[in-house]
C-alpha cells in the first residue's frame, strides 16, 4: 500500500493529486508544520533522513522530492498514463518541465518567502529599518525579476499547447501545480498572465484535484 506522509500547505498535496488521476488506492499520514516556524514536525525525520514533504512510502521503498515520487509512481502504476510518447517532442517538454519545476521555478519563489518574512519579523528597532531595506532591495533587484521572467516563460508555454507537455494533461502538469499556486498567492501571478490564470482554473475543477484536496484536508493555496 502506498503511504504519504502528508504535510499541511505544501507539495504533497500534489502528489494526491497524482494519485488520484492514476486512480490508485493509497494512505495518508498526515503532519503539521510548527505554527512558528512553519517548519516540518521532527516526526517525518523517522521516515526520510530529510524529514521533509512530500515523501512516501510503498512496500519497502522510501521516495523523497516531488519530481523523484511523480517519475516513480507514473512509471511503476501508470501504464503509460500521463506521459508523452517516448522520443516525441512532448516528451522532450514533458522532461523539462518535471525537472524546471523545482530546479528554476520554486528557488525565487521560496526567497520571496524568507526575505517577506524578514521585513514582517520581529527584530530590535534600530537592527529593523536596516533589515527592511535590504530586503526590499533584494526584491526589487533580484527576486521579483526571476519570478517574472518565469511567469512570461510559462505563459508563452501555454500559447504552444493547452497544456504544459502538449495538447494533453501529463504528470507535468501536476508537477508545476504548486509553483503556479504559490505564485498566485505570493508571487505577482495575476491577470497579466491569462493562459496561465486560466491554466489554474481548469486544474482545479478536475475532479481529481478536488477528491485531493477533499482528502488531504485545508490547501491554503487554493480559495
């Protein structure tokens, strides 16, 4: 039996998700973050070294990182669901976009995070303004760039084909699910980017993104 170990608010949710177009039957063992740091609960060092989310368990194996878990579960139970064929251009994007997703996507996003929080954090007052400015600074410079030059990169993807490996729904889809998400709820994704807004509209009234959140429990990252 396949085991997530599912953490609130993060990239698990995704691989329900995945589970849930396979239709394959599946257990969840559910964390939360700790409500200070937001951190992963040291429980899930029990089960990954990492003690990281998502990661799953199935039989006697033991998968960490989204792209790895999307790659072994489509491989092993999809039958050649969700995958381009092999050799054809779609695979080609197919490949890349399971790999850009973390590798180029997430990175700006997540440093959107941490610098947001350091101009919110609490922090003697003479150290704050300093802290502020730099952070601003890094920002406007560096990280909302990054993030945009993504955002145009996807949208002009979708101009190309109704979806992210071609005119059919693939696993990559699933994969680029949370960047997407995350960008829209922090990272500037709004109606400038109408093929990507759209994009997110048509993922989640799939019905199995919905049977996944109805499974996995509050996804901030949906309203």
């Amino acid at each position: 039996m396949i085991i997530v170990h599912h953490l609130n608010n993060s990239r698990s949710q995704r691989i329900l998700w995945l589970l849930e177009e396979l239709g394959l039957d599946y257990d969840i063992k559910k964390y939360q973050r700790d409500p200070k740091t937001m951190l992963a609960p040291p429980e899930l060092k029990a089960v990954h070294p990492l003690g990281k989310s998502p990661v799953i368990s199935d039989d006697d194996n033991v998968v960490a990182e989204s792209g790895a878990i999307v790659e072994y579960l489509v491989e092993r139970y999809g039958q050649g669901a969700l995958v381009p064929a092999a050799g054809t251009p779609d695979k080609l994007r197919y490949t890349h976009m399971l790999h850009y997703a973390e590798g180029t996507g997430m990175p700006p996003l997540l440093m959107k995070l941490v610098f947001d929080r350091i101009e919110t954090e609490r922090m003697p007052f003479f150290v704050k303004p300093i802290a502020k400015a730099i952070a601003a600074k890094v920002k406007q410079m560096f990280i909302m760039p990054n993030i945009e030059n993504n955002l145009r990169f996807l949208e002009a993807e979708l101009h190309k084909s109704s979806w992210f490996a071609g005119e059919a729904f693939t696993a990559a889809d699933v994969q680029i699910s949370f960047v997407l998400e995350a960008a829209a709820a922090r990272g500037g994704l709004d109606a400038r980017y109408p093929k990507l807004m759209a994009w997110l509209e048509r993922i989640h009234a799939r019905p199995a993104y919905q049977r996944a959140l109805a499974r996995g429990g509050k996804y901030d990252f949906v309203k």
